[in-house]
C-alpha cells in the first residue's frame, strides 16, 4: 500500500478499527508531504545561506532570500515555491502551478520595480511534454524556455507563452518587450528545477552537510548529525509563530552550534561523563592516501604555470645550466620585526613551514620573487618526501569560495572539497591569496578562513592584509648575491661582473630568468620584459605586439580575467589591423594560455607590461587613473620605452598629479608641460598638508631639480607631524638627489633625515661614500646612520667609518639590516667576526640586536667567516655562544656539525646550562655514530639519542628498552625514556614495556615522557593512552591531560582518526571528553588552557557554569583568542562586566564581522573596552551592513588631529563597499575641503586601489 493510499482500519491484526469512506477521504497525506517536503527544502537553504543573506519563510512563495547584489547596488530577492508533485505527474508549460508561478514573478517584479526579482519553480515532477498546443520544435516547453534563457533564441516560447496569456499585462510585455528584455527580466528571472529529490534524499543531505561543516562549531559527527532536528524545529517555530519569520546565517550557527554544545554545570557532569566504552572511529567519506596524492599531483600539475625556460627553445646550454642552478637554490623566509617586541624574528627555509607549529602561514613578496614557485617547490618536495600531502590551489584570478572548491571538484567529481582540505593529511597551498575575492567579493576571504580553520594553510601574496590576522606573516627574502654572481659567471663567462644596482635587480628570480636567457643587458624591469616579449615576437607580424597590448588593457580595464574576453578584444583588434588568425598568432607566441576560462601569463608582470604598454597606445591612461593598481603597469611600460601624449598627461594630472608627473619625466624633456607645472606649483603653495605631500610627491616624480628643495621641506613637515607615508620612500631617486647634492645637503639635518639616508642606502652605489664622509666630518648627520649608509652603498669598508662602526654595532645594529639586504659587503663580515665577542658578549640582556649583526654574518659572510668563527668559539662567552648558534643554524650545512662538534666537546650538559640550545634544535646529517654516543656520555643525550634515531630508526629501541629501569616511580628524569619521543614509528612492543612500569609514585616529567613515548606507536600507543587516562582521570593532573591532548591532536592531524569515548551524554572524541571532564575539576592554569582548545565549550561554560564568577570567567576568556562563530549570549555576559568587556576584541577577533551593528556600536560607548584596540581589530572586518558602526568612526577620527594608522584601518573596513556606496557614505561624513578628510580619502584609494577625489577634490562619480 503506498504511503499516501487510504487507511481503512488500523490496530492489531484481529482486533482492527474500521474507519468509514468519508474517514478515508480526510487522511491528508499528500498535503503534509507537501509541507514535509517544504521544511526540509527550507531548511537546506538556510544550512546554506551566505554571510550576508537573509531568508523569509512563507513571506513571498514558501521561502525567499534577500542577497546582496553582485554590483553592491542593490539587494536581490530570490523566491522559491516548493512543489512536491511527483505522484501527480509531470510538469509541462500548460500546468497550473507553471503559469500561477509566471504571473507571480510579474506580480513581484511590477511590485518592486527598478529591483531584482528572481523565482526558482522547484518540484519533484520531471518535465512532461505538452498535450495541448505543443511547441512545433517538438522540444517541451519548460526545455525551450531553459535554452531561450541561456542565450538561445526565443521566438518559439515567446509564441508560446503569448498563446497562453492571450491578454492583460503579461500579454503585452511578451508582445511588445524586444529580445533581451524578454530573456533578462523574465526568462532568466525564473527558473524551473524539475525532477529533484524527494523530501527523504534532502533530509540525508542535509543531515551529511551538518556533519561536514561541523568544524564550524566544534561538534562530533553523532552530535552533528543529530543537531539537523533542531533545526528543523527552528524552521517549523519560525513559519509558526516568528513576527518577521526572518532566518539569517548568525541564527544558523547559534541553532547549530547550541544543539551541538555540551554545558558543564556540576559534579553531575563529572559522574556522566564517566567512560563506558572506548572505540576507534576513522572519519567517513575520507580518500585513501594513494587517491589523496593522486588528487594533489593532478591539481599541481593543472595549475603548473607556463615555464619561460620552455619559450626559449634557442636558449645557450650555458644560459639553461645558469637558470637551473638557480632554481635549485633553497629559498628563505623571515618574520618581520614587530615594533615593540624585543626578540629577533625567526628566519626559516621554506619548506619548513609546512612542519612548525604555527598553522597558517603567509609568505609575501614583491611580483617577481618566484612567490609562486617556491610554493610549487615545496609541493613537490612535500609529494616525494613527506607524509603531508600540498593540495595547490592557483586562486589569484578567483572571485569566489565556491570557485576554489571548483577546482578540486573538477579533478575529483567524487570527493567533498571542504572535506579535502580540512584533512588532516592536508597542508593547503593557496597561490594568489591578495589577488583572490577582492573589493565586493571580500567577504569571500572571510568565508574560506573560517573553512579551513583549524587546516595547515600556506599562502602566498603581494603582501598582507587586515583579513590576514590569522596567518603567520613571512617575507620571502630574495635570491642570496652570490648565487646570482654565480650564474651570471657561468651563462656569460667572459662578460663583466654587475654592477651593485644591477646585482640588487637581478636577485628576483623573475628578472635573472629574463637576464639570463634572452642575453640582455637592460638593467630595469620594463627593459628586461620588453626584450624578452620582442625575442618571442620576432617572427610575428610587426604590429601583432600593439594588438596584444592593446586588448590586455581593454580586459583589464573591464576587470574581467576571463579568457574568451581577452580573446575576443584581440581578435577585434587584430582585424582592426588587418592581422589575421589572431587566436594562432596567440597560441604561437605561447606567454598567455586559457586554463579553465582563465587568462594564464607567464607571469603576472608580464601581463602587467602588456597592459601598461596598451593604455599608452590606446591613449587610455586617463581612464585608468580610477585604478591605482595600474600604475604599476605604467611604470613597467615607460621603463620600456612608451611614451605618452602631451595631452595625455595634462587629462591624468587632473585626476592623479603624482602619475601625471611619473608620465612627464618618462619624456626627458627640459621642460615640464605648463598644465603640470602649474598643477604643482598651486599644489605646494597649499595651506593643507594632505594637498601639499600630494604636490611634493609629484615634485620628487617629475624628476624636475627645481621641485626637490620644496618637496624635501614637505618630507619633513610629515616627519614632524608622524604621517608616515610609503609613497615617499619609493619617490626619492638617489639618482636625482645625487645630480642635486646642493640642495640635498642644504636640507640634511631636518626632520626625516634618517628616511632619507635609507632609501639612499637601498638604491644608492658607492658614488656616496666621499658626500657622507664630509656630512660625518662636518657633524651634520649622525655617524652610525652615515655608516650604516655606506655599508649598504659600498662592498668595502672605507677608512673613516671604522672609528664608529663598533659603537654603531653594539648601539644601533638595526641600522646594519640594510647590509643584510644588499648581501655583499664580505668585509663588515669578517670585521663583525673578528669582534663578535667584544661586540655581542657586552651588549644589553634581552636585547634583539644581536640578530642583525647574525643577518650580517650569514648574508655577507663567507665560509672564512665561519672558520673564523669556530676557531674563537670555545674561548666565547657563554652568551656570544648562545647567540652566535643562531646564525650558526642559518648558515646550514656543514657548520652546524662542525660547531655541534665543537660546543658540545666544550663542556658538559646540565639541566640547568645548555648555551647551546639552538643547536640542539638542529640534525646534522654528518654526525657520525661514535660522536653521538660520545655527546649521550656528555649529558647531551637528547642530541646523541636523535642522531641515532635518525641513523637507524627503531633498531635503537632494543637498546632504549634495556636502559629503562623497573620501575618509573619517583623518577623526575629517564633518559632512555625520554629520548624514545624521537622514533618515528615505534613497534607495538613498546607498549607494554612503557605500561608495566607506570606504577607507584609518578614524577610529572617522567609522566609525560612516558605519555610521549607510547604516542610513537601511533594508533595502539594513542589508544593506550587514552584507556589509561580515562581509567585514572579522576586522579589525573590536568598537566598530563594537556599533554594527552596534544599528542591526540598531532596523531589525529596525521591520519584523520579518531578514538571515541562513550559516555552517559552520548559519545564524542576523547578531545573533547577530556576537556570536559577536567573542566568540572578547575585549576587555575590548565584548565583555562585546555578549554581554550575547545572555544564552544569554554563558551558554554562561562555562561553556565561561570555565569556568576566573573574571575573563573576572566580565566578562561583570557586564553581563549579568535573564536570563529558569533554568541549574542556570551557577549551580552561580557558588554554587562567590565573586567570581561576589556576582552571583547581579543575574544571575538575571528567573528566580529558577524556582529550586529547594534553591538558594534555598545562596544564603542564602552567606556572599558581600549578602543584603539577595537578600531584595530575592527579593521580585519568588511562588513557593508556595518555602515551605523563605519559612519560613527569616520566621525570620531575626523574630530582628532589626523592620525594615518587610524584612518588606514576605517580604510580598510570600506573594502568591500562598491564604488557607489563608498562615494555615497564620504559624501554624507567627510567635508572634500577639510584637510583631515582629505587625508582619510586618500588612504581609502590606497586600500581600494581607487581614485574617489581628483585633484580640484571633487568627487570622481
């Protein structure tokens, strides 16, 4: 009997009730299927609803979403009626439901005029074919609507439909609309999805999409699973009894995250949460680690960029074995030093990255530092060598998330995307990341943080952004100078060595390829890619270059990076040309592929060459100057020789003087053109600073001597008032100030003096050296930063600087970092070691200096550097020995065996003294079996111990085995124990070797060795870790049950695995059983700590547990940073209490863009909350719906004297604002005349990479 048959008795068989026909006729099965179907289908829209979407229940049709335009102009409304009409049949353009639903699209469409209206028509009926006045194409009329819609001809179901609305409204917009009205407001605006699944597919759906967002809100798969009936619940309680019967994606995470939590209210708790069973769980749906490499060598070798090497097919053997052994070359990263802190930065390989703690990892470069192809490198090297797999994603080009999994789902229809890259085995490298959902589409960024929180993620960008505070920020150093000299000397033997400024341009991989293979000897960027671009073209068409050119800067003026349109403007312009097969021609010169409609260049400065080049040609710079982000392809262009039109200039300088002039200078004519020149001098004679730094910029530009005097006295009245703007620093030439040394000595001595000398030693030479010798001699400078200078100028060392150098050295050795840079000056090397102890041994505690002079030795130095070194080092201090082991440790192989040799011979290990310890850190493969027995003797038996691990793996456990004693038992320190943490893969054996001797009184370290030494027998040391922890936990110190839950984690990451503890309340991972279950114990330190692994419940526990004990509350809030999903609950706990208020920001720092704007604005009348702090973290959210929140900022900062660092973060809370609503929102705060708004204008073009106000300080509409 089917479901929706009638009933005609019920009960037990034998003793049945009997129900009349009439009876019968009243069981209303198939409307409740009906309303059961629209529940479920509700209810998967909201489990998918988009950030800043909302969604309406039984409002308009069963349910509508409101989206946010794509254009930022308006919103869109999105109806959808549900129909669950399978029994009845199928579906054609004659049912009644079809044509109610047209008649509704236009009765919301005429309601709503000027305003987005779409319908989605869903129904499990397929599509029929009509009976009744069918279509002459034979094809169902549903279909030829779909077809009509996507772009094919309409007049077949035009006819149709105008048959079936023979009159009224309907009829005469079909009648009388021409073709693409027709298609766009009607045709496209409804869309009928037939055929779909029944209400028992979409509820499995449903409930497998909670399980693999679970993440979201830390919850297991069981509890997961089950939260779906809550909110199917809240679905149902909505439509019922919801005065707005409104649903947004905050009020999903709440519903989700509260069916999921556990709250931990008593000693209750404790006694349910007691263990009942143990059991091992591997997650579902997961690949097998062959499919995952498969997967991770097919998506790297899809984004493989175009290789330069492979477009010169005429290259000298010498030139390729030169650009091989550049490629070879291991690349580094540094930490940037943070103001304030006193410690050095860390300076790792990069390879390193994907194995250090830190999770997220950013890795920044200027264009052209092979960004890209360390990345590639590091996944290849991950693929061969390592059990992590790279999962390489190009996504530079991308505007969406949803593009991103694309690209997985593509090369593995089967998989889950999400469920990639949240795989443990996992490490994400993402290519692109700053070019990646920008302007309108940044909400995006936000959306695949929070997906793959919690996932290992390396990326790489231009550099970082406010979005960016959950990554780990690295600078991609460049190439070492010797590497370059080296292949230089072996692709051009007999030519000239380069000289320093041309060195310093080739040590971006970029350039040095171009250098190297086209034989060239330009020496700036926009040389070396026109003259490879020309040795590509030559056998093309003479004019085939412009059309290239031309059509790049077309597409990107339309911001469109797809493929066809690159294609199609080409195409027009080479006919234009009269040059035909275009697309050949294209595929001929091979620098730009189409990958998955994509536009590929070889690489992202060659393409903005080519753009650069059109806009000069097609005289469409003018326009351009709405994007400042083409100027770096102007300048790229006039370094390649383009030229632009008098006119041309006088049309930019009304829009952007400083590009104006930039244009001008490119013409070296004697004389600047009158409009510039006047645009300039009103500009400097301008009572504002923010108009008068705007006309100095432009001075400095024009390369014009008559401005350089004026534009230095500007440089110094932003100095005075602390408006650090980068824009200078890369405007000062060396080269123009060189030629101007009068003025420039004139006005050495003022404000902003050691900026100047800086960019002086950055791009200087060492025609310098004899000016600054006179300046120190005359005191009119500071003689470490006049040293520090010519040390970056010069490889030597003159001899006037000598008598500073030691002072400069140990008071100011910052100042040397820009020697480090320059990487050439082998004599500041060995001067620094000769006098490392002196300088080093003497200088203040806790100071980070020492890190610098470390940069020097290891950038300029040489391996008679290092022999020095060694030779002094056991006759060293112990801090310069200390100190000296980090540089040590960056210089590699084989010096980190030598000094290993050296310093552990040197004295014995104490618990208490290990100088040594960056060394200790290190392995060096040289270490032979004799020395590491000799150093285990020597008390360094971690090191010894490692050495042989690595050597020969668990054919050392024997031997560690036999050294243990019987009994651990009031034993603090086992060395054959605590040395077992270095196994890789340790036998199942250990296990019960570790076991029998964990008895009596257990010592905390030799607790926690033992706890580490099971963990490396993988999933049976894991397993007996936690069955011993869940049987002693009521007497366990939260300290081991910390360690536990590391070693879980690390295993877990590995394999995806998880070991289960079932429980009263249900069963969940031994993660979160332990936390719980120390929670309800509390000590002071730990078990704040463990709850800040678990942020959903530390947040359940301070509103429930902790709701009246502010203290307890304080503790674990304190530890807990960056929760991901917003809780209205937890911060009205903490708004009310101003210890708690203070925390806010650290608190909410991965969610406040999900806040309310009402919220946002109590956090800023908060009298305990720093707001300063505030307006910083604020600056990592760009949220539109927050404009109350953005409009009160620009307010406040706008009423105190100009600070730029404040209005570069409400700069970066307008990202994501269209151009019109961000003109509108400065139109209705700022006043365009008043220099302080002045100042905040420009920062937001800065960020926006817009021009919003022209010169005249008129809005650009």
């Amino acid at each position: 009997m089917a479901p929706t048959d009638g009933i005609s008795s019920f009960g037990k068989p034998g003793q049945e009730w009997s129900l009349s026909p009439q009876d019968q006729a009243r069981q209303a099965i198939p409307p409740i299927r009906g309303y059961v179907y629209q529940f479920h289908r509700t209810a998967e829209a909201w489990i998918n609803l988009a950030d800043d979407h909302l969604l309406y229940l039984e409002v308009a049709e069963d349910f509508a979403k409101i989206a946010k335009h794509p254009c930022g102009l308006d919103d869109v409304l999105h109806a959808t009626q549900v129909k669950d009409t399978r029994e009845s049949g199928s579906v054609t353009l004659n049912s009644g439901d079809v044509l109610d639903a047209i008649r509704h699209l236009i009765e919301l469409q005429e309601r709503n005029p000027g305003r987005t209206v779409l319908l989605t028509f869903l129904t499990t009926s397929p599509v029929g074919m009509e009976r009744k006045s069918p279509l002459s194409s034979g094809r169902p009329g549903l279909e030829a609507w779909r077809i009509a819609a996507i772009g094919g001809d309409v007049t077949e179901i035009r006819d149709a439909l105008v048959s079936r609305f023979p009159d009224g409204p309907i009829h005469q917009f079909l009648t009388s609309s021409p073709d693409e009205l027709l298609r766009s407001r009607f045709l496209s605006a409804l869309t009928f999805a037939c055929g779909e699944q029944d209400w028992i597919e979409i509820e499995a759906r449903n409930r497998d999409t909670l399980v693999r967002r679970r993440n979201e809100v830390r919850s297991s798969v069981d509890m997961a699973r089950r939260a779906y009936d809550s909110i199917l619940a809240e679905v149902i309680r909505t439509i019922v009894s919801s005065p707005t019967r409104e649903l947004g994606k905050l009020a999903f995470i709440e519903c989700f995250q509260s069916a999921t939590n556990i709250g931990v209210p008593s000693q209750l708790l404790m006694d349910k949460l007691e263990a009942l069973t143990v059991e091992d769980a591997t997650s579902a749906r997961r690949l097998d680690d062959n499919a995952l490499k498969m997967l991770a060598r097919s998506l790297l070798d899809a984004g493989s960029p175009l290789g330069i090497q492979n477009l010169f097919s005429d290259a000298k053997a010498s030139s390729m074995a030169a650009l091989c052994s550049i490629t070879g070359v291991d690349r580094s990263v540094i930490e940037p030093a943070k103001t304030g802190e006193r410690d050095a930065p860390r300076r790792l390989a990069v390879r390193a990255l994907a194995s250090i703690d830190d999770r997220k990892h950013l890795v920044t470069a200027v264009p052209g530092n092979g960004k890209t192809f360390a990345l590639r490198q590091l996944a290849d090297e991950l693929l061969a060598h390592s059990d992590l797999v790279p999962v390489f994603l190009p996504i530079g080009t991308l505007e969406t998330w949803q593009q991103v999994l694309t690209i997985i789902s593509d090369v593995c229809p089967s998989c889950d995307p999400e469920g990639v890259l949240r795989d443990p085995r996992v490490c994400v490298l993402l290519d692109g990341w700053s070019e990646f959902a920008t302007g309108v589409h940044l909400a995006e960024r936000a959306k695949a943080i929070r997906v793959l929180d919690g996932a290992r993620v390396i990326a790489s960008a231009r550099q970082p952004d406010k979005y960016d505070s959950s990554f780990t920020v690295w600078t991609l150093e460049k190439l070492p100078p010797d590497s370059v000299q080296r292949a230089i000397k072996l692709a051009r033997p007999d030519g000239p060595a380069p000289v320093p400024e041309l060195l310093d341009l080739l040590r971006l991989p970029l350039l040095l390829s171009l250098f190297l293979l086209s034989e060239t000897d330009a020496t700036r960027p926009g040389e070396l890619l026109r003259q490879f671009h020309n040795h590509l073209a030559r056998n093309l068409p003479e004019n085939f270059s412009d059309v290239l050119c031309v059509a790049a800067s077309r597409t990107a003026l339309a911001t469109d990076s797809s493929y066809q349109r690159f294609l199609s403007e080409v195409r027009h312009c080479a006919a234009a040309s009269s040059i035909s097969d275009a697309g050949l021609l294209l595929e001929q010169l091979g620098t730009i592929v189409n990958r998955s409609g994509q536009i590929v260049p070889v690489h992202d400065l060659y393409w903005s060459w080519l753009v650069g080049c059109g806009l000069l040609i097609d005289d469409q710079v003018a326009t351009a100057t709405r994007h400042i982000d083409t100027s770096e392809s102007l300048t790229l262009a006039l370094q390649s020789g383009q030229r632009a039109e008098p006119k041309t200039i006088s049309q930019v300088a009304e829009h952007d003087l400083v590009l104006a002039a930039e244009i001008d200078a490119s013409r070296r004519s004697p004389t600047s053109l009158s409009d510039l020149s006047t645009a300039i001098e009103r500009g400097l004679a301008d009572p504002r600073l923010s108009v008068r730094s705007r006309a100095g910029l432009a001075g400095l530009e024009s390369e014009r001597p008559e401005y350089l005097k004026r534009a230095l006295s500007i440089f110094s009245e932003t100095n005075e008032t602390n408006h650090y703007i980068p824009e200078w620093a890369e405007a000062v030439r060396p080269e123009i100030l060189w030629a101007n040394r009068s003025t420039l000595t004139e006005w050495i001595g003022s404000p902003g003096t050691a900026s100047i000398l800086e960019v002086i030693g950055k791009k200087g030479g060492a025609e310098w050296l004899p000016w600054l010798e006179n300046l120190v001699a005359a005191q009119r400078v500071d003689p470490g930063e006049a040293v520090a200078t010519v040390l970056a100028c010069s490889p030597s060392l003159p001899h006037w600087a000598y008598e500073h150098l030691d002072a400069l050295a140990k008071s100011k050795p910052w100042l040397l970092r820009l020697a480090a840079e320059k990487a050439s000056n082998l004599e500041l090397a060995r001067w620094l070691a000769a006098r490392y102890e002196g300088i080093v041994g003497d200088g203040p505690r806790g100071s980070g200096g020492w890190f610098h002079l470390n940069k020097v030795l290891v950038a300029c130095g040489d391996d008679a550097v290092f022999q020095s070194l060694l030779d002094q080092f056991c006759s060293m201090s112990r801090r310069s020995q200390e100190l000296l082991c980090y540089a040590v440790a960056d210089r590699g192989s084989p010096w980190i065996a030598k000094f290993q040799k050296a310093a552990f011979a040197s004295r014995k290990k104490t618990s208490e003294d290990n100088p040594f310890h960056r060394l200790s850190e290190v392995l060096a493969a040289e270490i032979d079996d004799a020395t590491a027995r000799q150093w285990i003797t020597d008390g360094y038996d971690n090191e010894g111990w490692r050495v042989l691990v690595a050597r020969h793996g668990n054919a050392v456990l024997p031997e560690l085995v036999a050294a243990l004693p019987e009994s651990f038992s009031d034993q603090h320190y086992i060395s054959a124990l605590a040395n077992m943490r270095h196994l890789r893969e340790a036998p199942e054996t250990i296990i019960p070797e570790i076991m029998k001797r964990l008895r009596g009184n257990m010592q905390p370290m030799a607790m926690q060795h033992a706890l580490e030494a099971l963990a490396t027998a993988k999933l049976p040391g894991i397993r007996a870790i936690v069955n011993w922890i869940v049987t002693h936990a009521a007497g366990m110190p939260a300290y081991h049950i910390d360690v536990s839950i590391r070693l879980y984690e690390a295993w877990h990451q590995a394999t995806s695995q998880d070991i289960l503890v079932s429980t009263q309340l249900g069963t969940m991972p031994y993660p979160t059983w332990a936390t719980a279950f120390s929670a309800a114990r509390w000590e002071d330190h730990f078990t704040p700590r463990l709850l800040s692994k678990q942020p959903e419940m530390a947040t359940e526990i301070v509103l429930k547990q902790f709701g009246a004990d502010d203290a307890k509350a304080e503790a674990v809030l304190q530890q807990v940073k960056g929760i991901r999903t917003y809780n209205v609950s937890l911060f009205r706990r903490m708004i009310g209490v101003p210890r708690l208020a203070a925390l806010i920001p650290e608190v909410f720092i991965g969610c406040l863009d999900m806040f309310s704007a009402s919220d946002l604005i109590a956090l800023l009348h908060s009298e305990h909350v720093k707001q300063d702090m505030l307006l910083f973290r604020l600056s990592t959210t760009s949220n539109p719906l927050h404009k109350p929140v953005h409009e009160e900022l620009i307010k406040r900062v706008l009423s105190e004297d100009t600070n730029l660092h404040h209005n570069r973060y409400i700069a970066s809370m307008l990202r994501s604002y269209s151009r019109h609503e961000v003109l509108q929102l400065l139109m209705e705060t700022t006043d365009p005349s008043d220099d302080r708004s002045i100042w905040l204008v420009r920062e937001i073009e800065s960020v926006r990479k817009q021009r919003l106000m022209n010169e005249a300080l008129q809005w650009i509409r």
